[in-house]
C-alpha cells in the first residue's frame, strides 16, 4: 500500500489524509512498496535493492514514512473516535 492508496481509502471512507509537511504526502512509501515487492518477487537481490540509498538517504526514507504513517493513523483514530465511522 502507498500514499496514493491511503488518499483513496481516506476519501472513500471519509477520514483525513492531510500529514504533516515533513511527511510529503506519503511520497517515500511509495519508494518502499515498489522496493519490497521487487525483493519479495525475486526481481532484484537485497545487494542491488541497497547500492544505491547511502546511509542518510535511508535514514531520511524510515523518518518521512514513520511520518507519514503515524499521521494517518492518527487521523483514523481521531476519525474513529468521533463516531463517523459507517459502511
């Protein structure tokens, strides 16, 4: 799943998708699902998957999805709460 996906289920079940800025919208988890699936197909080797993220660069990536992630699930929780929750 990715921000895009997120953004979908948010406006189909009518929470918010807003994050915080440090979070850019969900853009990193998109990096991440098309990484894992690659990995878990047999596409790519974890060698090739890493050569190219340094360090910081992935760092950066784990600190935006945490973001990210902690956010919509905050807005869920909050959505939940409120008792808007219908199917």
């Amino acid at each position: 799943m990715d921000g895009l996906k997120i953004r979908d289920f948010a406006t189909k079940y009518g929470f918010s998708s807003n994050t915080h800025r440090n979070a850019n919208n969900g853009v990193k988890l998109h990096q991440v699902k098309t990484q894992r699936n690659s990995l878990a197909h047999g596409n790519t080797s974890f060698a090739e998957c890493g050569r190219n993220y340094t360090i910081g660069d992935l760092r950066d990536i784990k600190k935006q999805v945490i973001i990210y992630l902690r956010n919509i699930l905050k807005n869920i929780t909050k959505f939940l709460a409120t008792n808007k929750f219908e199917l």
